[in-house]
C-alpha cells in the first residue's frame, strides 16, 4: 500500500464515504451532499518525503439542519487521533497524524439551511520503517 492509500484507509475508516477532493463522484455538487450521499469525508492527498510534515486538510460534510451527529463525527475522528497522533503504516514506511491548530471549525452553507460541514485540520509526518 502507497501513502496516498495510506490516506484513504485512514479516512475511510470512519464509516462514511471518503474521497480525495480530486475524485469526489460527479454527483456530489460542488462539494454539497446530494440526496444520495447525505454524510461522507472530502480530503486533501498531500504527500512529501520521509521526515517531513505537511498540513493536510479534510471536511465532514453532513445534509442536516443540526450539528450534533457532524459534531459527533469530528470528535470521534479527534478521539482516534488521540493526544499524541496515530500511525499509519504504509509499504516503506508510515505516516504519523496528529491533531491541527485548530483542529476543527464549522463551517455553513449560506444558500443552503440543511447542509453542514465541519473543517479538519490535521498534519502527517511521513516516516520511514527500520
């Protein structure tokens, strides 16, 4: 596995639909959740060389007129990430995650009262494996 899949597997593993922003599907309007994809991730593949860390931004896009259950999500992702970071591995090496400054902001949609979207800011560190 690559680091960009390395990425994936890490954003997919939140029980939500996950896409790189430059692959969401041709039926999720510009960036709004359509009636069929009513919660899923959207976030940035940014990659480097082993040693470096890079910001890395993701959104949590919800189709609600409240912000509990996106709430939720975000702090469930914060929860995984811990303190300190996760790893996770990928075939040479792996790649360390840890909480941004700020971590999460909302964000509104203001022509739409039903669509919630919480930003993400985390930053991975790409290791290398002895």
């Amino acid at each position: 596995m690559d680091k960009a899949q390395a990425l994936y597997n890490f954003w997919a593993s939140f029980g939500l639909p996950a896409f790189d922003e430059q692959t969401v599907p041709d039926d999720i309007p510009e960036g709004l959740p359509a009636d069929t994809w009513d919660h899923y991730i959207t976030y940035e593949t940014v990659m480097d060389s082993l040693g470096n860390a890079v910001p890395l931004t993701a959104s949590l896009w919800y189709r609600s007129t409240a912000w509990d259950e996106i709430t939720q999500k975000a702090q469930e992702i914060a929860d995984y990430i811990g303190q300190g970071g996760t790893l996770i591995p990928y075939d040479g090496g792996a790649i360390w995650i840890v909480k941004g400054t700020p971590y999460a902001q909302r964000m509104a949609d203001p022509s739409s009262n039903d669509v919630r979207s919480i930003y993400l800011n985390v930053t991975p560190d790409f290791l290398g494996v002895n």
